[in-house]
C-alpha cells in the first residue's frame, strides 16, 4: 500500500480557500515585521522581573522573597520595611531615588540640627525616645529624673511654621519654671528674693518636697536649728539677706535670762560663746578662751563664787581677788605676818590647796628630793620661828642634836662650828 502524499502548505491553503471562495491574500499570513525593544521604567536597574513582578498577573508588583533592598545600597529597617514603594520612589526610575533621610521626611527643625536624623530618630520610629534620650545625654541638660518623661515640646517648644527651638536653647532652670517659681507662696519665691537657680532646693525626680541645703547657703544648721520652721527665722517670708547673728532671733531669751543677767552684765549677744544649736539652757562658757584658763578645782566651781555679785566683765584674775580669806587664815606658817607674797600659785595649784613650794629645793635647800625628802612634815619643822623663816635650825634632827658626839664627828674639820648656818656652808645639798 502505497502512502498518502499530502498538498504543500501553500497548495493546502489554496485548494482550503477554493472550497470557500476566498482568495489567497484573505486567507494568506501577513508577512513578518520587524520589532524594537520596550524600554524598562526603570531606568538602568538591572534585574530579574520574576523579583517583582509575576506570572499571574503583571501588577500589583509584589517583591518576592529573592529580593533584598539592601543589595541596592539602603537596607530597609523598622518602619521602613512596611512602606509602601511609591512612599520614597516617586519615579519608577529607582536610581532617582534619594537616600537621604529629608527628602521623604518634613524636617520640623528647618535646618537647625542638619541633616543628619539619624543622629536622634531611627527606622523603627521616627519618635523614638530612646534615642532621642541618648542624644540629649551628650548636650549641656543631660535629662534625669522626671525631665525624662517629659514631652520634648514642654521645653522645645514650638515656633514659627511649627518649628521646634533646640539650638542655643537655655539650659537654666527658669527658662521652663519660671511660672511655678512666680506662683510659689509656702515660702513666697519672688518676695523672698529666692535664687532662680532651682536645683539648690528641687530635684528633678520631683518639683514638690524642696530641701534647701543651708550648708551650702552659708549658715550650716545644727542641733534644734534643724528641726526649727523656716519662718521662725526668715520672719515675714524674707529669705534673702537675713542676719546671721544669733541676737537676731534670740534676743528675746538674752533679754528674759536672769541667772546669771545677761542685760545687767552686759553680757555680749554672741550667745554660741557659751549656748549650743542643741539646747538653749545648760550653758557652758568656754573659760579657756579667755586670758584665764580653768584648771583643777576651778573647773568645778560656781561661777558666782569668782564673779561675785554677778560681775563678769573685767573680773580681777589675781589668786587674792578670791583667796585673800585663805591667805589671811594661814597660821602654819603664818602668810601675814611673815609677808608671803599674794602670788598663791608659788605654793600652791589648782589641784590641791595644800602647799607644795618646790622652788625650796632650787632656791634655798633640798627638801622635796635628796635625802631630806619625806623627813618633815611642816614648816616649822625647820623654821622654828614662824615670824621670820629666815631662821632655820638644823641640829633639832638626826643625831646633830647630840653636841658632844656631832663635836666629835667634825673633829679636825676646818671651820666647824655646832651651829646650823655653819651646816648650810658645808652642806647645802644636804649630803654627807
């Protein structure tokens, strides 16, 4: 069986279009044009179309998980990766597009901080505190405390256009409080004359509960100044300017005290001279400041029993203003009728009224030290005329009081005499 030989194509057509009764230029295929390429929207990006755009349909474009913004040179971060595209590329000439941040966002600053948002905003939020905080720690206000909650408005606020303020901003206190130090009245800020430098009393944790730190203001306080009311001082809200001096508030307890009177002695208004911060009664002058000093015995007593009838002021401080009854009471020996000297302090110390005239040992004869210490009990004991202690006895002791055997012991002794005056010239230390 032979095979079936079919037309050509163009003998197939024709016979196709005589069954029909068309011509051949009906049925024939046009002939081939030539094409030029369509020109990308893109411009010179050069990538795969399936990046962006599907089979299914051309638009709406649709970036698949291929493509990364951040191969073209801007990574997309934050809030900034669910943007739509045409928010930022305006032309669909993707190089047109600018990176920086002022071209998409309106800048509310008008130039003043520059360019450079990203030196306070990020992608995740264009108000991110964070950062805005951490920006703000490196300016003259480092924010603390409840400065860090507060709205960048309350002290940058808004100027003309809706600019915001922040170059060459005040940084002192009363640039933001200057309403609430003018409507401050427990104390009265203005009619105090309070120093508008706020932090010397506020803390920026909290404008209410001020603490005024006196130390620094120049008067520390101390004991019940501590606790007293500010007014009880600062009488009429006055602040400024208030005196020091203890008379200013205390003179009333100068003008009221009475043992000893302040008034009538004439005491001076420096009270810390004997009154402390702690409590006004119980005072204690310091004796030791003046040109007598107490010691021993005198610490203990009263102060009337020196300054008598309540003389304080130019009290005499010779030891006879108040021994002279002592002085004139001493019969062993007798001070009178002997003529001691006024000066007690020769014999006598503050610890012991008992004579201890020590210069006897330097001055005349050894009795506190050598080998008459401890051998006397009085005076008198050597000075057997108490009207004249000139005259001392020394054959009275030892075995001197026996002529015929001190004769003996002296015998061949050049100048020996049995009398005490001759002792003294041989032996003025006493010593064998």
């Amino acid at each position: 069986m032979k095979p079936t030989r079919h037309p050509a194509p163009a003998a197939m057509v024709a016979l196709v279009a005589a069954t029909l009764g068309m011509t051949w230029a009906a049925i024939a295929p046009a002939p081939a044009r030539a094409t030029s390429p369509i020109a990308s929207p893109h411009g010179s990006l050069r990538a795969e179309c399936s990046l962006c755009h599907g089979s299914k349909g051309w638009t709406p474009a649709q970036m698949s998980k291929k493509f990364d913004h951040g191969d073209y040179g801007f990574r997309l971060e934050g809030a900034h990766r669910s943007a739509s595209c045409l928010s930022c590329h305006q032309s669909l000439d993707f190089a047109k597009a600018d990176t920086r941040c002022a071209s998409c966002h309106l800048d509310p600053h008008k130039g003043e901080l520059g360019t450079a948002c990203e030196r306070c905003h990020t992608a995740r939020s264009f108000l991110d505190r964070a950062a805005m905080t951490r920006m703000h720690q490196e300016t003259r206000l480092p924010l603390i405390g409840a400065h860090l909650a507060a709205d960048c408005e309350r002290c940058h606020k808004p100027q003309a256009a809706g600019r915001l303020r922040f170059v060459s901003l005040p940084a002192a206190c009363q640039a933001c409080h200057m309403p609430e130090y003018v409507s401050a009245k427990d104390p009265d800020h203005a009619t105090g004359g309070f120093s508008l430098e706020c932090e010397s009393c506020h803390r920026p944790i909290s404008w209410h509960g001020a603490a005024f730190n006196h130390d620094a203001g120049g008067f520390p306080l101390t004991g019940a100044h501590k606790t007293a009311a500010c007014a009880s001082c600062h009488i009429g809200g006055v602040y400024a300017g208030t005196s020091r001096d203890c008379a200013s508030c205390h003179q009333n307890d100068y003008n009221g005290t009475t043992n000893p009177n302040h008034t009538q002695l004439g005491f001076p208004t420096t009270c810390a001279s004997c009154h402390g911060t702690i409590a006004w009664e119980g005072a204690t002058f310091d004796h030791a400041t003046t040109a007598f000093p107490l010691t021993g015995t005198h610490r203990t007593v009263a102060c009337l029993s020196c300054h008598v009838g309540g003389v304080y002021s130019g009290t005499n401080s010779d030891c006879a203003s108040c021994h002279q009854s002592d002085y004139n009471g001493t019969t062993n020996p007798n001070h009178t009728q002997l003529g001691f000297p006024l000066a007690c302090a020769t014999c006598h110390t503050t610890t012991n009224w008992n004579a201890n005239f020590t210069q006897h040992d330097t001055q005349y004869f050894p009795i506190y030290s050598g080998t008459h210490a401890g051998r006397w009990t009085a005076c008198t004991d050597c000075h057997t005329q108490s009207s004249n202690f000139a005259i001392y006895d020394c054959l009275g002791c030892h075995p001197h009081s026996d002529k015929a055997k001190t004769d003996s012991a002296h015998t061949g002794e050049s100048g020996y005499q049995y009398l005490s005056t001759a002792c003294f010239s041989c032996h003025p230390q006493g010593r064998p």
